[in-house]
C-alpha cells in the first residue's frame, strides 16, 4: 500500500512539477509562432527526460549515491569541476528566472513592481528549504502545482482538431523563419531535459530510500508522470497556437501570454494564468535551490540532505543560502526573465552532453549498478542521446543568434 | 518629405556589387564567374539579413499593436483587471520603446524609406499607449475606446 502510495504522490508531483518559466515561455512562444507544429518537440523532450529520469532513479537505488557523487568519484575532482560549474552556472540563471517568473505572476495579480517583490519570494524560497523536509517539499510543490493542469482544460475548452494535433506529433518543416523553428525545437528540448533536474531525481531518491525492490515505482514515476507532466506543455503549446497565433500575437513577455486563457477562462482567466505560472515558477525555484546545496555539497563530499537538521548540514544549508542570493542579485539586476530565461535553455542544450557523456560509463559501471545496467536498447538510446546532444550544442549558439 | 522621392525605390546597398575595372587578372573566366557568383551571393544575403531584420521589426510591433488591441478590449470588456490592463500596456510600452530604439540607432533602417515608416508608426503606438495607461488609471472607458480604434499599426494593415 506504501509503495501504491508513493507512486500516485509521485505521479500528481511530476505533473505537477512539470511546468516551469522555460517549459511555459518555450512552448508558448512555438504556439505563437508555428501553431501545433512544434509538437513533435515536445514529445522527443518529454522521451528523453523520462530515460534519463529513470536511469538516475536506478542508478542511485542501487549505488545509494547521487549523479554529482558518483562523477566525482568515478572520474575525479578534476573532471567534475566541468559539469559542475557548467550546472551551478545554469542553475543561477534558471533560478534568476523562475523569481522573476513568480515576481511577474504576482504583478499580474497586484500591480506591485516586479523587483519589489523579488527578495520576499527568495526569503520564503529560503525559509521553506530551512523548515521543511524532503517529502514536504516535493509533495507540497507537486500537488500545488497541479494548478497547471488548467492549461490542459484550457487547450480542451478550445477544442483544437484532432488531427491537428496529430500531425503536429509528427516532426514537419516550417513553410516560414526555419531558424526560428529550429531554435525553438532545440529551446524546448532544453527546457525540458535540464541537468538539474537528473541530479535532483537522483538525489530525491536517496531522500526518499528507495530500495532496490521498489525500482518498478522509479520505472513507473518516471515514465507516466513524464508522460503525463509533457501533456501539459502540450497544453500551453496548443492554448497559445489557437489563442495568440490568430491573433497575431507573439510572445515577448509574459503579460502578453497570459492573454491566452482570457478566452478559455473569461474573468477568471488571468487569475488562473498567474496562479499556474507563480506556482509553477516558485515551485522549480524552490527545487533549483535545493539542488544547487545537493551538487556543490555531494562534490565536495559535504553532509547533505533536507531531511537532515541544518546544524547536520551547515555547509550544504551555506551552499544553498549562497546560490539562492546570486540568484536574487541577478534578478534584481532588471534583466527580463523571459530572456533570461531563452539563455539559460540556450546554455542547458550547450552543457548537456557534459551531463549526459559520464551518466553513459556509468550506467555500465558494475561497481555501480551491479546487475541493473542498461541493457543494449538503453546503451543505444543514450549514446544516441548523447550524440545528438552534442550535435545540438554545436547548433545552438548560431541558431541563437540567426532565430533567437 | 521634401528631397524625399516618394517612388518605393529599392535601397542602394542591396544593388548587386559592380566591379568597374577586372578585379582578379590572371585567372580563368570559370574562376572569374565563381567569384562573381560568390560577391553576388553575398550581396543577396547582406540585403536578406537587412530585409529580415526589417520584417523582424515589423512583426513585433504588429504584435505589440496586437496586443494593446486585445487588453483594452479585454479591460472594455470586463474580462480583465485594471492592474492586468496597466502592467501589460506598460510592458507593451517598454517592448515598444525597445523596438523604436532598435529601428532609431540603424542608420540603414531609417534610410530605407520602409523602415522610417515603421519607425514612425511605433512612435505614434508609444504615443497611444501613453494615453491609454491613462485611460485605464482613470477609468475613463470612451477615450480607451476611441484610443483602442486609432491603434496605428496591427497585423496585416499596411500603411
């Protein structure tokens, strides 16, 4: 009954979780721009973020130890100073730009500035991770986080054609701005398959004692909430095609996106939208913040754990408290999180196969996973990932600037 | 406009590099006319890359009239707030004012009398948005109105 427990909560928290500032500003910049087209995009991410996820589930049953640990152990300080610096890099810009998500969530609400409200919503990010332990927090985000689910009924009041939207799943070229297209495609996916995100699963699973008996909870989670959670990317993706494409509407800031639920929703919809971005923005912030005191702690060999009594974890509580103010600072520096947001994502594609390369050797280390390595179609599918990451490092910074 | 000629000329620097006197004596005319092919690509994806820029501008702001249209005629409606309705022309207003700076520091788009034009439209959707953030702080529904019908530059309108 436990584990039928534990895998329903870990359903509702992916779908829930799922959403954030570069899932919500990707996908509705695609509706916008190339209506359902970009679909196929969505769902090559939404495959790909569950292999890994999956993979780092069993990889840390098994091994008892996170991705950052293990890298440091298996390849030495040396090389873990890349991936790690290149995660923690990110992680401050996508943080910057989740506050800056829920700050715009709540002046569509309020009217209060954006930077006046930057530095409460860092201080609550602060005092959840002080007060709160692992499952609170990754249940607490994930069920609030269902409010993002209004972008699937949304999508589902519009009624868009169905075979619209299948064709959509299937990748086609655009008849117009191919850069643009091509840009996008490779955005989303980097939205969607952050490394932060393979280093939290990991992490959480040490959290939560997985043991080797419930590796079919792992499986299970990380497929159907992946599933379920790309669904509502789709969802955000399909409002905007039919909403602001018509309409001529592209979108530069959140302001104008949320002008996508006005016709679905009437008056309650630019509540709901902000309600569905400030949850959404202010849950991955949390989760972000977590995982940067999870990284620089397990690289260094510090306690760790949100779980653990601060006084246990001074050094990882530091590293989370650090990474969370340079965050701040960058987001009170104005920059718009929208943009920042496009190069965080731009920067994610660019880091992936330094995230991706390591997690190959060792899913194939017995030392490791013993008898859970990968068999031959995983191996295939993450070399395969791991070279059109590369490829698609190469691709990004051009694609930037020709369609960014 | 006076000196101006209003005929939409094509701008000078698309025009197909000239060469006046032989630029590479000495070897083969194959060589010559790949050379020549080569300048001339280059001259149409010079003259692209202007063109796109131009119509990337365009799109913005036609998305930006789009928008001011679609949230006063939510805020007439009743279907979104005044904070709503304020927080967005104001960022429509700053997005705005970023695509005029964009347009108004390229000597090579206010040259080109297509994008003088722009340039000129997206200070009179400034203009307009000024007037109806004011509007909208005073609730003042037919001057949004009136203001919502003089929106100078919306997707597919042309001037």
């Amino acid at each position: 009954v436990s584990a039928i427990v534990d895998l329903v909560l870990g359903i509702v928290t992916s779908i829930g979780g799922f959403v954030e500032v570069g899932s919500i500003s990707t996908s509705a910049q695609a509706g916008s721009e190339f209506g359902f087209q970009l679909l196929w995009a969505i769902l090559v991410a939404a495959l790909m973020l569950a292999m890994l996820n999956e993979m780092s589930g069993r990889f840390a049953t098994i091994s008892r130890r996170s991705l950052v640990s293990a890298v440091r152990e298996r390849f030495g300080i040396h090389f873990q100073l890349v991936p790690l610096g290149a995660e923690l890099l990110i992680d401050v810009l996508l943080l910057a730009a989740e506050v800056g998500g829920a700050a715009i969530a709540l002046r569509l609400l309020t009217g209060v500035g954006f930077l006046w409200v930057v530095v409460p919503l860092g201080l609550l990010a602060w005092l959840i991770l002080w007060l709160c332990g692992f499952s609170a927090i990754e249940h607490g985000i994930g069920l609030l986080g269902l409010v993002t689910l209004s972008f699937v009924v949304a999508a589902w009041k519009l009624g868009p054609d169905v075979g619209d939207v299948t064709r959509g799943l299937m990748p086609s070229l655009p008849d117009h701005d191919w850069e643009r297209y091509a840009f996008l495609a490779v955005s989303i996916m980097g939205a969607t398959v952050s490394p932060y995100l393979l280093n939290f699963y990991s992490s959480g699973t040490i959290e939560e004692k997985l043991t080797e008996k419930e590796l079919w909870v792992n499986t299970t989670t990380g497929y159907a909430g992946t599933a379920f959670g790309s669904v509502v990317s789709m969802g955000v993706l399909v409002t905007s095609a039919m909403v602001l494409g018509p309409r001529h509407i592209l979108v530069d800031s959140y302001e104008q996106a949320a002008l996508m639920f006005v016709p679905p929703f009437g008056t309650w919809g630019i509540a709901l939208f902000a309600a569905a971005l400030g949850v959404g923005c202010f849950g991955a912030a949390v989760e972000i913040t977590l995982n940067a005191g999870y990284a620089l702690s397990q690289a260094f060999g510090w306690s760790w754990g949100a779980n653990k009594p601060r006084r246990e974890a001074a050094r990882f509580t530091f590293a989370f408290t650090t990474v969370l103010a340079g965050a701040l600072l960058v987001a009170l520096s104005g920059v718009d999180p929208l943009r920042l947001t496009m190069v965080s994502v731009a920067l994610t594609v660019v880091a992936m196969p330094a995230v991706v390369l390591p997690f190959l050797v060792l899913m194939n280390d017995d030392k490791f996973v013993k008898e859970h390595k990968s068999g031959a179609l995983g191996n295939g599918l993450l070399a395969a990932l791991t070279i059109f990451a590369a490829l698609l490092a190469l691709v990004v910074v051009p694609l930037e600037i020709l369609g960014g | 406009m006076t000196g101006m000629s209003l005929r939409p000329a094509r701008p000078t620097h698309c025009l197909p590099p000239v060469a006046a006197h032989p630029v590479l004596p000495g070897l083969g005319s194959s060589v010559r006319v790949l050379a020549a092919c080569v300048a001339l690509a280059c001259g149409q994806v010079g003259c692209r890359g202007h063109d796109a820029r131009l119509d990337q501008h365009r799109k913005s702001l036609e998305s930006l009239g789009a928008t001011t249209a679609a949230t006063v005629d939510g805020w007439l409606g009743g279907q979104v707030s005044g904070t709503y309705a304020r927080a967005t022309l104001e960022r429509t207003l700053q997005l705005v004012d970023q695509e005029r700076s964009a347009l108004a520091t390229s000597p090579e788009m206010l040259q080109d009398p297509r994008g003088a034009a722009l340039s000129e439209r997206a200070e009179r959707l400034s203009r307009l948005l000024a007037a109806l953030l004011l509007d909208v702080a005073s609730a003042n529904g037919p001057s949004a109105r009136q203001h919502a019908g003089e929106i100078p530059i919306r997707p597919g309108a042309r001037p």
